[in-house]
C-alpha cells in the first residue's frame, strides 16, 4: 500500500509530505473514482482479474490516441485471458467522454474503427495519479505513460514507466 513518508526539502528550505510508489509486491492501492463507464471502486471491482492499469499524458494528443486505438483493438484478446484494461489520466470526465468519441471516427492504418470499451478513470485532483506515482516531476501536471500489471489477488506484479514523450509498444 502506499504510504505517507515525509522528507527534508533543502532547495525549498522546508520538508515535503509524499506519497510513496506503489512497488512489486505491494498491495495495490485502493480508490474511487469516476470513470468513461461509471464509477469505480478499485480494485474490488476486479477482484479475481488481472487488471492492466496505465495512465497517459493527456486526451486529444496523438501518441496517446494511437495508444488508445491500439488498446481498444486488443481488449477483448485481454478479457479473454482474464484480464481488464484500465486507463487514466488527469484531465476531466467530459475530456475524456469527448475523445473517447472523437476516437471513434477514426481509421487507423484502415483497420478499421474502434469503440474505448475500458472505463478511463477522470483523475482531475490528481490523487489517483499522485497515489500511484505516476507524476515524475514536482512542475508536471501531466502523468507519464505507466503500466501496472495487477494480479487478481490485487498484487503489483510488474511496473512500467515511460517518458511523456515516448509512445508505448502496445505488443509489449
């Protein structure tokens, strides 16, 4: 579980209260929140599932909408092994209802198009973000791309992280 730690903060001449990431291992820490699909309560809506959970920068970006298509087009492949796909970034529930429909109008590489099947949790007060470190820098207001594999007893079992300006290998 994350948990609270306080540190000496010499450049700012006072200390900082943090939450520590979550790491292998660890319970994965529990929220609530809204998402594209309803409220969430996680993880005791997935109990018994391997969850994918991944934030992104922010909605209506490229890189992001390509993650997004890819995702969507591996959804089922993911339900079948047992597994969900949560998103989450820091913007809106209406940003993100808005791009996730702006994403169905589109043909990527004419394969066709997609529906966002997976909830994307609305994280505007960046507490999920915060609880899960996916803020890397104190100036940032946008999550990196991470990936937490979860496993069906809500355990961390992997963690990736990736620079903002980096695209992810959805093959990966």
């Amino acid at each position: 579980m994350a948990e609270e730690t306080t540190r000496n903060n010499t450049s700012a001449g006072g200390c900082d209260t943090y939450t520590r990431m979550p790491l292998i291992g660890d319970k994965a820490p529990a929220f609530r929140a809204m998402t594209t699909k309803g409220k969430c309560n996680f993880p005791d809506d997935y109990k018994g599932k391997w969850v994918v959970f991944f934030s992104h920068p922010a909605d209506f970006t490229p890189v992001c909408t390509t993650e997004f298509i890819a995702l969507a087009r591996r959804a089922e492949e993911s339900r079948a092994l047992n597994s969900e796909l949560l998103g989450l970034s820091i913007d809106s529930l209406h940003s993100h209802l808005a791009w996730a429909e702006s994403i169905e109008h589109i043909d990527l590489g004419g394969k066709g198009k997609v529906e966002i099947p997976f909830p994307i949790v609305a994280d505007i007060s960046m507490k999920v973000a915060k609880l899960y470190g996916m803020l890397q820098t104190v100036a940032s207001t946008q999550t990196v791309r991470a990936v937490f594999i979860i496993d069906p007893d809500s355990i961390i079992r992997a963690i990736l992280f990736y620079p903002m300006s980096t695209g992810r290998n959805i093959d990966e």
